[in-house]
C-alpha cells in the first residue's frame, strides 16, 4: 500500500472508497511510488493545529504537511507526507454544500494529496483553477459526484 489512515477521531461509517481516491490521484499525478498518511481527527485538534502551525485560530476541514519542499523531486519513491482531515467539519460541510460525506470526504483527501503533490490553490487564481479542476476530474472519472 502507499498509504496509511490512522482514524484518531473514531469514525463511524465506511471509508474504503478513498482507496481509489488516493491510487487514482496519484496515478494521475504520475505519483505511483509516492506514500503518505491521512489522519482522522475532531475539530479541537484542528482548530490548534490551524493556530499553531498557520497562525489561524480557527478550525479547518483539511490540513497537509509536506515533507517534499522542492517541486523538482524525482525519484520512484518518495514519502510524501500527512494530509490531516477534521471529520466534524467534513460533515458540516457535506450538510453545507447539499452533498454526500462520501463526496466530501474524497475532496478533502484529494484536496490534500494534491497540496503533498506540490498543489497550491493558494498562490494564485490560476493555479486555484487549475487544482480544483484537477479536483474535479479525478472525482468524476471515479464517479463520485453528489
């Protein structure tokens, strides 16, 4: 496997959907032999991690943390990082935005994994173009749309 989820929240539903999340993003990405781990948690761990690490006191829905700082890195394995996903917020905002958690979820570690993939929506309207339209093709190529 390339990746581990360690659910620290205590989840009550099935996941095992993401396993072609993350395979079908990271073949995309031509990304094969990339690992990573996703972590489960409330929204108290988020809202310090968000305050501690980005300066935002707030909770957030996803938060990845590299351990790639070079967008040039080659190689046929390469360790990634952690995408860290508040379950709490992943369920408000399925609610929020009319959709299934399942939809939401899959985002949010797609979200994630794009971010460990050298991804920054954040830097740019163009690069937030292209990232979510990523996004977006890789649910819908997987069928995971409402």
């Amino acid at each position: 496997m390339n990746y581990e989820i360690y659910d620290e929240y205590g989840v009550d539903f099935d996941y095992s959907y993401l396993d072609d999340v993350i395979k079908a993003t990271l073949k995309h990405e031509k990304a094969d032999g990339a690992y990573l781990s996703v972590i489960f948690i409330d929204d108290e761990k988020m809202h310090e991690m968000n305050r501690d690490t980005r300066g935002i006191d707030r909770t957030t829905d996803v938060l990845s943390f590299a351990l790639e700082d070079n967008d040039n890195i080659k190689g046929d394995i390469r360790i990634l990082g952690d995408i860290f996903v508040s379950i709490p917020k992943m369920k408000a905002q399925a609610k929020e935005y009319g959709h299934s958690e399942k939809r939401e979820l899959s985002f949010l570690v797609c979200h994630g994994l794009l971010h460990l993939l050298g991804y920054d929506h954040t830097r740019s309207v163009e690069e937030e173009k292209i990232q979510f339209g990523l996004q977006d093709e890789i649910l819908n190529d997987l069928n995971i749309i409402s």
